[in-house]
C-alpha cells in the first residue's frame, strides 16, 4: 500500500511478453514499474507467420517498448540472476522491488519467435527467411502442433503452388485436449488445400541446414520414406526461460523448469513475487492465457496498492484452440460454444488480422524525446 510519504511502491517485470507488459501496463499510474525485457520491441508473435509470408506486416508485428509506459521506465537488459526480490541484470545493475513478476515467457525456434533482440536485426531476418521461402518450391514442416498447421495454412495461402510437407511422428496432428471432430476438419482443409501429410513415423535426423535457410533437404522417416525440400521449418520446442533463477526461487520450479504458483499466480512460498504466461505451471503455454494471467496480477496488486478491491484466484481456462489456416481458412474449439468454430469464425476473431489493432492500442504512447 502507499505509504504516508506518498511514495509508490515499486514493481518490476521481467519479460515484456503478452503477460509481462500488460502487467506493466495496467499499473503503471498507481505504482513505479520498470519493465525490463532484452528487446526493444513487443513482438506480437501471433502475426509471426503472417509477418512471414507478407513482410509488410513486420513494422505491425514489432511494437517498440519506448511507446508503453507514460510513468514507468523500460530497461533494455535482461535478468541474470534473481533470488527472490534481489535481482541482478546483465548489465550489473541490481534492482530490489517492492513487488517482482516473472514473465520472461518462453523460446521457440524462429520465426515463430524472434532469436535476436534487435528489432532492426529481426526484421531482416525475417525478411531473408521470406526470399528463402518464396524461391523455394518444396517445403518442409516439421510438427504438426498448431505452429506447424497455421504455417501451412499461410504458405498456402499466399504460394498455393508450393508444395508444402507436414511431418510429424505423431500418428495425428494437434496432439492435446482438443476433439477429434477439430483434428478432423483441419485434416479435410489441409487437404483441401494441397498439404501433404507425412504422421506416424520419427525422423531419422533433423535436416543438417539450418530452419529458413535456402538449402536442399533430403532426409527420411524411421519407416524409410523419403521427405525432400528446398527449405524446411522447424514448428516444436517450446523452452520456458528459467534459468536465471537462483536460490529458493530456482526450487520453484517443476521436473519441466516451469515455475510452480498458487491460485493467485504468486511463486510458491514467495509472497511478492509473480509468475504469469509460459513460464508459470497455471495453464497451458497460450498468448491469450498469459495476457489474463498478466491482467489478473495487475488487478490484484492494485487492490494491495491502492487498498481497495479483492484479491482473486485464477481459473484454469476451459479448453481453447482457434487454428487459422491463412487468413479464410481454419477452425477452432471455443468455450461455451456448440460443436466446432468453423472457417468463418476462424477469420473473423483470428485469421483476417491476427489481433494486431488489439495490441497496437496498448502501444500508443508518444515517442520520449
């Protein structure tokens, strides 16, 4: 709470992800927030395929820090150690908040997410991935969880002539606990739209080119089948970023490296300090549930702050997907809705325009000078 002073208690947030910064966000007029995230840009991973495909939607994807907070402060560093509140960046700087949150999310082969801090270098490497892509006339994509299937949809989408392959050694795509009846309808629109699917046997290697390279590939299955291609992608690996943590935050964590919480987001025997988005064992590893988990901290210190308001418990979120296969294409399984989201809904809540006014409305500060 603010004490008699008038001073404001002092958050930091690890990690500008869809948690992190919402959480920033929402408390920026009632307390002293430092984000601190090693990139100078939000990047609205979402989009990241799209941004793929059509590099015009790159300067719509990569949202600059600088635009975010009106009374708090942006470090561009990262967390190299944190043992409880006592944290200590990269830079050698030590912060000690009154309140710290953990959302430094999680890794995931690019481009699907970023694996250079600088928006500049990003952006170029995105946009070289695109000219691979583009002269390429077979690709390879390989798993078939939904990065792998809305990839498909959007290479499709903008090069139907590719020849596109899906492989993946699960005898089915999107393994998890979603409906047959959803599997099946993304199978009958892959179809459709020329994906040829290659389930149910492992890959003997990975392809020895690095992802998004222009390269020739000829690898194979376990079963002996031949997959070539003239560049392939890499659409699995999700890595929570914990291995900063030290002490009894560090013990935390799960078999997994996710940090273990309570029903109200807070590490296990941490009062102050938060886990929210990938990084947090609360939900499963969703933009959209990281961007809830960020909102329901945010709300909960402000009631602690400004001493009004309750506290309360987050909910694990029912079962949802939505799978846009381009930006017409897809289906989904929503909460509280009958039978399947088909194409039309796909598009309408996801696949047209990837949410990018949503967050674009969040960074919507003027420039500092």
């Amino acid at each position: 709470m603010i004490d008699n002073s008038g001073a404001r208690p002092s958050v930091v947030v690890l990690g500008g992800g869809y948690g992190g910064f919402k959480v920033a966000k929402l408390l920026d007029d009632v307390a002293d927030v430092t984000l601190v995230d090693p990139s100078d840009a939000f990047v609205h991973n979402v989009a990241a395929w799209r941004a793929l495909v059509q590099p015009q939607w790159l300067d719509r994807v990569f949202l600059p820090y600088r635009r975010l907070l009106a009374h708090g402060r942006f470090l561009r560093d990262s967390a190299v150690a944190v043992d409880g509140r006592h944290v200590t960046l990269a830079s050698g700087r030590t912060l000690e908040p009154d309140y710290l949150v953990l959302a430094t999310g999680s890794s995931y082969p690019f481009p699907a997410k970023m694996d250079v801090p600088d928006m500049g270098t990003a952006k170029a490497k995105v946009r070289a991935a695109h000219e691979a892509l583009a002269d390429a006339e077979r690709v390879l994509l390989v798993g078939a969880g939904p990065a792998g299937l809305e990839l498909a949809g959007e290479i499709k989408a903008e090069f139907p002539g590719k020849h596109v392959i899906l492989t993946d050694a699960a005898p089915d795509i999107l393994a998890g606990p979603f409906d047959q009846e959803l599997r099946e309808e993304l199978r009958r629109q892959l179809g459709e739209l020329g994906v040829e699917l290659k389930l149910g046997s492992r890959l003997r290697e990975l392809p020895s080119a690095p992802p998004a390279t222009a390269a020739p590939i000829a690898i194979a299955t376990e079963a002996g089948e031949k997959l070539t291609a003239d560049v392939w992608f890499r659409c699995f690996g999700v890595v929570p970023r914990t291995e900063y943590l030290r002490g009894a935050l560090a013990d935390a964590r799960d078999s997994r490296g996710y940090v273990r919480v309570d029903e109200r987001l807070r590490v296990l025997g941490h009062d102050r300090v938060f886990a929210v988005g990938d990084i947090a064992d609360a939900d499963r590893d969703m933009a959209g549930l990281a961007g809830m988990q960020g909102e329901l901290v945010a709300a909960n210190l402000r009631a602690t702050i400004t001493g009004t308001g309750e506290q309360a418990a987050y909910e694990k979120y029912p079962t949802v997907i939505l799978v846009p296969l381009g930006p017409e294409g897809g289906a989904g399984q929503l909460p509280g809705v009958d039978g399947l989201a088909g194409p039309e809904t796909a598009a309408d809540l996801k696949g047209r325009a990837m949410m990018v006014e949503a967050y674009e409305a969040h960074f919507d500060g003027p420039d500092p000078a």
